[in-house]
C-alpha cells in the first residue's frame, strides 16, 4: 500500500459516522447489512447514510452486492489487513517481542469467534 492509499484510507474513517458504520458492518461479518438497517441501527437518514457508505467505498473500507432491492453492504476485511500490514511493516526494528501485545490483541479475533462458535 501507498503513503497516499493509506491516507485515503484513514481520512475516510475519520469521520463519526463512518468510523461507527464500519465498526458496526465488521461485527456483522460475514453476513453484511442493508444499508437502510446501517442508517437506522446508527440513527442516521438514509440518504446521508448512503453518502457515507460510497466515502467508505471508494477508499476500499467497505464492498456492495444488490441482492433483489436491497444493497448488502459488508466490511472489506483485507483492505483492513492491507492497511494494517502497511502500519505494522517496519514494525519492531528486528524485535518480534516488543510486539507480541499486539499480536495478542490481533489474534484475539479469531479466538473470540472459535468462542462464539462453542457457544451457539
């Protein structure tokens, strides 16, 4: 990933609402939303919902898919990872210790899922 991708990136997120649609769409993976469920579950019109999902589009954040009526919305979870590895590249100068809390952190997510997964 470029400096100026990453910047994109990271200027779509810095907006409440979108940083909260995001959120809220990578918690309902891998199923997605309606965008008319993000706008009421975040208590936001539909129409400015709408220009917020096509901010987070363009820079990659989110993908679409029109099923019937309704577009789905979901989160992009490898433009999270690309962006993620960009951060993490030059990570630790050589010393994978100094960075095993957040490794922790990041591997927690697929614990917190086998978790789910045993308790449904």
């Amino acid at each position: 990933m470029e400096i100026i991708n990453a910047i994109a990136s990271f200027a779509a997120l810095s907006q409440d609402t979108r940083l909260k649609a995001f959120r809220l769409l990578v918690s309902q993976e891998p199923e997605g939303l309606p965008a008319g469920e993000i706008a009421r579950q975040l208590s936001v019109p539909h129409n400015t919902m709408s220009a917020h999902l096509s901010v987070l589009a363009r820079a990659g954040w989110v993908v679409s898919k029109r099923q019937s009526r309704q577009i789905i919305y979901r989160a992009s979870l490898s433009h999270m990872e690309a962006v993620v590895q960009f951060l993490l590249q030059d990570c630790c100068a050589g010393h994978p210790e100094l960075c095993a809390s957040l490794m922790e952190i990041l591997s927690g997510c697929e614990t917190a899922k086998l978790n789910n997964k045993d308790n449904l």
